[in-house]
C-alpha cells in the first residue's frame, strides 16, 4: 500500500527570508514528522495593501538560496506563478490536484498570519483540506485561536524563539546599512545587496 506522505507547506512573502522562518521550518518537519516541507513564496499578498512588495522573482530566489542545502526542503512557483492575488485555498486544491489523498497536509505560517483565518477565502473549506502549524514568538497567548478551533479549524501552535527575527526589521537593517549577519544565510544577504532590493527603502 502506498504510504500517506505528511506535507508541509511553508506559506510566507519571504521579503526577505531569515533564519526564523529555516528554523520554523526544521522545528516543524521534526516536531510533526513530516517528510518534507515545501517553502512557497506568496505570488501577490492579499493583505499588503500598506506597503510595496519585492518582486515575486526576487523572493523566489532568495528563498531558493536559503533553503538549498537542506535536502528536505524545497521550493514551489506555484504561487508566484499563478495571476491574480493569492488565495491559500487555490494553492491547496492544486496541491490536491497533484497528490489526490495520498498527501496529508500542513500548512505552516505565522501565528499572526492566521489570527484571522476565519476572514481568509472560503477558510470552511481549508478546515476540511489541511492542519495548520502556527508559529508564535514565546509569549504568544496560545488561547487565542479557541474560535477557530470551534468552527472545525485544525490549527497546531509551536514556539519559536528564532521568530524574534523578523523581515521587517530586516529591511530598516538593508536600508540603515546596519549588520544583517547571523539573522539571515550570507548568501541572502549578498543576493540583496546585489539587486540593492532594500538599499533605498523602496522596493524592487
Ligand atoms: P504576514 O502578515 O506578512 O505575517 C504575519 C506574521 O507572521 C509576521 O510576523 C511574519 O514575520 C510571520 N510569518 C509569515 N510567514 C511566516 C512563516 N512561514 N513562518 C514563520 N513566521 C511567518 O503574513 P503573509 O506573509 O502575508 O501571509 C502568510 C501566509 O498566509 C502566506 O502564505 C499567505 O499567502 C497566507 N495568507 C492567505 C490569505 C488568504 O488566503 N486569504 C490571507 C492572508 C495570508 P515575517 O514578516 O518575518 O515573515
């Protein structure tokens, strides 16, 4: 009989990626014995309307660097590849399409991010077709999703010191010229200086 495959899926804009999202990443494959996790890089978010997004193909790549040497790590285009904003249920029927039921899935994200799942597009749906792994910085009042469990959402939380890193205060970091090493792999870092994606505060 084919064995069921655990799959996780690393939702994020990755603007940049850090260490706190490779560490959620690991922290979730062992903590939920899953096979693999696929990192997917948002194509158009749906909830940044206050602020300029790098472009899809940028972050793609930095998420590509940062996740190469890991063999249980990969990267999807699904997202980024597909019009129009990005709706988490879209991603999952495709990902359905491609693995039928022989796949459970785990969508992994940040806590924040799924604080309100319940305004997410058809987020009835997305209860039936995946878990969701929340990770929260320490300090997270985990009894705040007790809602959404109750309307059927599956909804795993797990602490992650590393989350004190964040992309935002990356990005001041790329524009003040103020040291990004040990917060995100060098080779990200050199990627974006490269491109000069935050050099100027505005966005590439
Ligand atoms: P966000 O609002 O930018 O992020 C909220 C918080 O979660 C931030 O502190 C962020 O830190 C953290 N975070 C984001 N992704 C993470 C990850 N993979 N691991 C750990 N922490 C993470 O969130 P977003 O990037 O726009 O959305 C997150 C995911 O939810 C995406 O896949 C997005 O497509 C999905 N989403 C779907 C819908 C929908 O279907 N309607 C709506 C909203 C979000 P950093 O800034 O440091 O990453």
């Amino acid at each position: 009989m084919r064995k069921q495959l655990r799959l996780g899926i690393m939702g994020g804009t990755f603007d940049p990626i850090h260490y706190g999202h490779l560490v959620t990443a690991e922290e979730a494959l062992v903590q939920f014995n899953l096979d693999r996790v696929v990192f997917m890089p948002t194509g158009i978010p749906v909830r940044k309307t206050h602020r300029a997004v790098t472009s899809a193909e940028h972050r793609y790549l930095m998420t590509v660097i940062a996740t190469a040497s890991n063999p249980d790590f990969e990267v999807s285009r699904l997202e980024i590849d597909r019009p129009g904003p990005t709706y988490t249920v879209e991603t999952i029927h495709a990902l359905r399409d491609l693995y039928g039921l022989h796949a459970d899935l785990f969508f992994i994200t940040g806590a924040d991010a799924v604080w309100d799942i319940l305004t997410w597009k058809d987020s009835a749906e997305l209860a039936e077709a995946c878990t969701f792994i929340a990770a929260t910085r320490p300090g997270f009042d985990l009894g705040r999703f007790s809602e959404e469990r109750e309307r059927g959402i599956r909804i795993e939380t797990m602490e992650v010191p590393a989350l004190a890193i964040s992309s935002t205060d990356l990005r001041e970091r790329f524009a003040g010229r103020r040291p990004v090493r040990y917060l995100t792999p060098e080779a990200v870092a050199a990627y974006a200086e490269k491109n000069s994606l935050y050099s100027d505060g505005t966005t590439r």
